[in-house]
C-alpha cells in the first residue's frame, strides 16, 4: 500500500490453498488503515479458480472500516450476490486494487 495524506492505495494477491471454514460473507481482512466514515470505497477483483460465472467481482469498504466485503456481479450487473463459502474453491485466486479515504 502507499499512503499519501489522507489518500491509501493499495494492490495485493491472494490464493486460496484450502478453503477452510467461512460462516458469513467472504471478506479481506486487516486493511492498512481505517476507511473514513463519510465515503464506501470499491476494490476492483481480478478472479480465477471460482465456482461462480460472475463477470464482474468487487470489495466494498465500508464506512469506518478496515475490510471489504466481496461481492459479484452478473453479467447484467444488476443482481449483486455476496460472495460466500459455495462460491469459492482451495484454488481461488483473487488479485485486487483499489484507493480509499482516511
């Protein structure tokens, strides 16, 4: 990540060895810093290895917080579904980008 003022930009990859136990909604977790209370920001996904068809997959930081919910979209883009357990597989790689306010 590079963080310039109140301004964080941040890149990363991550890939799935197991896939392990996941409750709720799929998130990335621990962001470098916290999200402002005024603004939602996106992280655009780049995915592969997933059980789902979605055209179009993002990270939504909530306000005042330090992880993105992942959601996905059809090819409509109309239909937002929460990413969860059934969606993912042991080789899900997602790679990611997005800038957000402090």
């Amino acid at each position: 990540y590079v963080r310039i003022g109140n301004i964080v930009h941040l890149q990363g990859q991550i890939t799935l060895s197991t896939l392990g136990t996941i409750t709720t909604q799929a998130r990335i977790e621990d962001l470098p810093f916290t999200s402002n209370g005024t603004y939602d920001a996106l992280l655009k996904i780049y995915h592969g290895g997933m059980n789902t068809g979605f055209s179009n997959l993002v990270g939504r930081i909530d306000q005042g917080g330090t992880s993105a919910s992942l959601v996905g979209f059809d090819s409509s883009a109309a239909n937002p579904t929460n990413i969860t357990q059934s969606h993912l597989s042991a080789t899900t790689s997602l790679r990611f980008s997005g800038t957000y306010q402090l």
